[in-house]
C-alpha cells in the first residue's frame, strides 16, 4: 500500500500549503483529492511535487508491504448447522 503521510509533513516543513500547489503550481484539486485518500497518482505526479518541494521520492511517499496490513477475516462455518437448516 502507498501512504502520502509523508508528503503533509514534508509540505508543513517546507511552507507549502495545499492552496499553493493548486494555485501557483497548478496541481489539480482532484489530484490533492487522491493524494489525501492514498488512491493512485501517476509518477508524473510525484515526479512534480519532489521538484517543487525539492526532495526525494522518500519525503513524499511510503510503501507499507500488505504484509504489514491486517490480513482478511475467515468465517469458519461448521457444515453439520449448514445441513440442517
């Protein structure tokens, strides 16, 4: 999974604030949008907010292996009570 967590701090070290993007340097309100939600950005993307905030990729994002995520819920079912209903 990707985070953005670190593009906040990043963006709060640096001054820039969300306005400033939109305005000054034309990044979309949806692509903000995304960005808070973690959903996909293109590389392009990340590529210009490392250039306007002048730092690595690594200040900007994160990868959290899924194995790091709680994992799926199992339901065991006990099929003698399936049959009988």
């Amino acid at each position: 999974m990707v985070t953005y967590n670190r593009l906040w701090e990043t963006m709060r070290k640096k001054n820039v604030t969300q306005y400033r993007l939109i305005k000054h340097y034309g990044i979309s309100a949806g692509q903000i949008g995304r960005l808070k939600k973690n959903m996909y950005v293109s590389t392009h993307t990340i590529e210009v907010l490392c250039s306007i905030l002048d730092c690595p990729v690594e200040e900007v994002m994160e990868i959290i292996p899924d194995s790091a995520l709680p994992g799926p819920i199992i339901i065991k079912v006990d099929s003698k009570a399936a049959k009988s209903t």
